[in-house]
C-alpha cells in the first residue's frame, strides 16, 4: 500500500469537530478533499496528521489551535465608524464584510456588535483559538 509523504497529492475524507462534538465541516457527503502533502495549503496540523498514512487508514487527530488556525488576536478585533460607511447599507450581528486592508489584501471580518454611532468588526478565523478534532480516512495518494 501506498504511504502518504510529503510532494504526494493526497485525497481524504475528513469530519471536523470542535471540542464539544459539534461538526463544522465534513467532506464525507461530498467528493475527497485533494492537495499536495507539505504544500501549506491545509492547516499544518492537518499535513502532520496525513503524512505518513497509508491508503485506506482512518485515525482521529486533535489539533492544536497553534497548528490549526492559531489563537484569537485581539488586534484584529476593532470598530468603524457608522459615518465611513455608506449610510444605506444595513448590517446585522454575524454578517459577514469583506474589504481591503491598508496593504490592498482582502480581509474578511464579521459583525459581532452594533451601535447607532460604530459597528465592532473580528478579523480573526472562526475557529482561532480552539482545537480541532479530525477524523481523517486516506481514500488515495501519489506522486
């Protein structure tokens, strides 16, 4: 049997789970989940997890919030202004913005509080801060 290492693309089905046992994502009514072992494009704790696995494994993972979406910043937690946005657009606890940061990089951030005078914006991952927990079956890989 093949085993999964780094430059392989690999295909997996996962379920991600919080803490608790809640489910925030799954690729098990989906098609796999493919990428390139080692590449970054799958958080680092999730590369760890796979590398070294062998097609047709299953295994349970707890990964680290250091390895997974990093901690909660507090910085990228901040208010606008009501006046500096356009005064028909309408906002709502949990809603989702989307802008460019003073460098031109799109920033993703969600409403977490509101005001008659300034909205309180939280740039940070949804899942910063927590450990995850995977369930990880290697369907394939290759080189």
């Amino acid at each position: 049997m093949a085993v999964a290492k780094s430059g392989d693309t690999v295909s997996i089905h996962y379920t991600g789970m919080l803490e608790d046992g809640t489910v925030f994502d799954s690729s098990v009514e989906r098609d796999p989940l493919s990428f390139t072992l080692g590449s970054g494009q799958v958080i680092p704790g999730f590369d760890r997890a796979v590398d070294g696995m062998e097609e047709g494994d299953s295994k349970t993972e707890v990964i680290p919030c250091d390895q997974a979406y990093g901690q909660r910043n507090p910085e990228m937690i901040f208010r606008v202004d009501r006046n500096n946005l356009p005064a028909e657009m309408e906002f709502q606890l949990g809603q989702q913005l989307q802008f460019q940061s003073p460098t031109g990089e799109p920033v993703v951030a969600m409403v977490i509080e509101l005001s008659p005078e300034n909205l309180t914006l939280d740039a940070n991952h949804p899942l910063a801060g927590q450990d995850l927990t995977f369930e990880i079956q290697l369907v394939s890989c290759g080189a």
